[in-house]
C-alpha cells in the first residue's frame, strides 16, 4: 500500500510539472493589449476630440464589454515582468491607460473600476497637478493630489509619469518637436548634446520625486509626451529607475519586446466594445 501511495504520488508530481510547463509555454505566446485613455468627459464631444475625449456612458459600455469577454486587468509591474522575464499572466491580461491626469478619470473611471475590480494607471503632467500654491489653469481641470492618493492608496489606479513640464512641442531650428525628442531652442540657440540630456534628466527626474513625495508610491513608468522619444530620453529615463516606457506606437507587448517601447491601443469615443476587441485581436495577428 505504501509502494502505490509513492508511486502515485510520483506520477501526480509529474504530472503537475507537465501542465505547469504547458502553462508557461501558453503564458509566453500571450500578446498583451495596453489600452491608451485620456479624459472621460461629461459633454459633448467636438470630432477633432474623438480620440481624446470619451463619454462616461461609452466609456462604461466598452469597459464592461471587454470585462464580460473575460479581460483581466494587470498593474505596470506584471506587464514589466512579463515582457522581462515571462511571469505568468491572467488567460486574458489587459493594461488600461490614461495620459495627462483627468479630472474626469478620477470621476468616472475610479469608481467604475473600484466597483468592478479593475485596476488601470493614470500617466500625469505632474505641473498640472493643482494644489494650493499650484493654481493651475487648463482647458480640462485635473485631479489633484488628494484626489491622487485616494485612488492610489485603495489600490485601483496606478500613478506615473507623463514629464514633470516636457508635454509641449519647441522650436528645434526651424521644426516644432516634442520636448523630450531632442535639443531644442533656448534662447535663441540650439541647445548641446549634453545640455538636452541635462534638460530631460531635471525634467523627470522632478516629475519622479514629486509623484513619489506625494503618494509614497515608486514611479517606475513614464509616458512619452506625444508618444516621441530618442535614444538618450530612454537612457535618462533607464538611469533615473523608470522601468517602461509607454508610446503611442499601436500594437500589442509580446515577451521579450522592448519594455521602454511599450505599444498601445488608442481608444476612440465612437469605438465600441466589439471594436475595440476587433483592434485587438488585429493587432494579435500580424
């Protein structure tokens, strides 16, 4: 009796490694979709905002629809460790973004996703922050910082970089670039090499300690302002502890892609939850 028990044992053992080995190599052909959000906006939407603005009634719509096709929401960490290092994922991971800091995300998708038990991370221009020595004006008002902890702390939205005050375009001899792409003009001449690094390095670094300082979370994610980087802002970001990089190249994350390349999927307010779906599994395919 005792033999069969070990015996049995045995088999169920390998057994378990067999399907745990089977997990894994499923786990590591997932594609993992990062949805990109920006203000869910209780009005109406002009067409030139379409891809900016959603209403919350669509954005319940499409976030429900995709919560029912059994999408699982993961934090920047686990999409980090997937594309690093293969952790093992939900059977459907999904990654849900919004750029810039929204009041609006704070009044409609909080709650949704606290209700639901979604989980998705806020990307913010950390200057348009307000508080009481930042009177801040801005054509959408933003949430500020206790608005900030509150949804940090209960666990529901993640809170990163989108610069400190790099989300403009500046003069670059005689083209407009996004702040963070390459030297620009200051003072009437081309900054060096190493004055842009400069530059950046203060940058976000300050938008990195001021997140941290308030919400006494680590920042490890920055979104790049108009989804444009270069090669040096990867490596100022790399040395400051950012560990990914979002952009706004469309696609899905496989393991082992670039990690400071992250692709997303812009949301539009005429999408649909089909169509988001239909964006994903188009993406899936190539």
């Amino acid at each position: 009796m005792k033999k069969f028990a070990i015996i049995l044992s045995l088999i169920m053992i390998i057994a378990a490694f067999g399907f745990y080995r089977y997990e894994k190599a499923e786990n590591l052909k997932k594609c993992v979709p990062v949805l990109m959000y920006h203000n869910i906006y209780d009005g109406k939407i002009p067409p030139n905002k379409n891809g900016v603005l959603v209403t919350p009634q669509n954005f319940e719509k499409q976030i429900m629809y995709l919560k029912n096709h059994g999408y699982q929401t993961i934090t920047v960490e686990d999409l980090y460790n997937f594309m690093k290092y293969g952790k093992m994922l939900p059977k459907k991971p999904i990654l849900i973004t919004f750029d810039d800091g929204y009041l609006g995300n704070y009044t409609y998708a909080y709650p949704l996703f606290k209700k639901i038990g979604y989980k998705g991370v806020i990307n913010v221009i950390v200057k348009n922050v307000p508080s009481p020595t930042n009177k801040v004006i801005t054509p959408y008002p933003h949430f500020d910082w206790i608005e900030a902890k509150e949804m940090s702390s209960n666990g529901v939205m993640e809170i990163e970089s989108h610069t400190y005050d790099s989300h403009r375009y500046a003069k670059s001899g005689n083209h407009d670039i996004p702040m963070l792409s390459g030297p620009i003009d200051v003072n009437g001449k081309l900054e060096t090499m190493d004055e842009y690094r400069e530059r950046i390095k203060n940058d976000l670094s300050k938008a990195k300690m001021e997140i941290e300082k308030n919400l006494g979370k680590e920042v490890i994610a920055l979104a790049y302002p108009y989804g444009v980087g270069s090669e040096t802002s990867k490596d100022v970001a790399a040395s400051l502890g950012y560990k990914v990089i979002f952009t706004m190249e469309e696609g899905v994350n496989v393991y082992k892609g670039d990690t400071y390349a992250v692709k997303r999927i812009t949301v539009k307010n005429t999408d649909t939850g089909e169509d988001i779906l239909k964006k994903i599994e188009m993406y899936e395919g190539k």
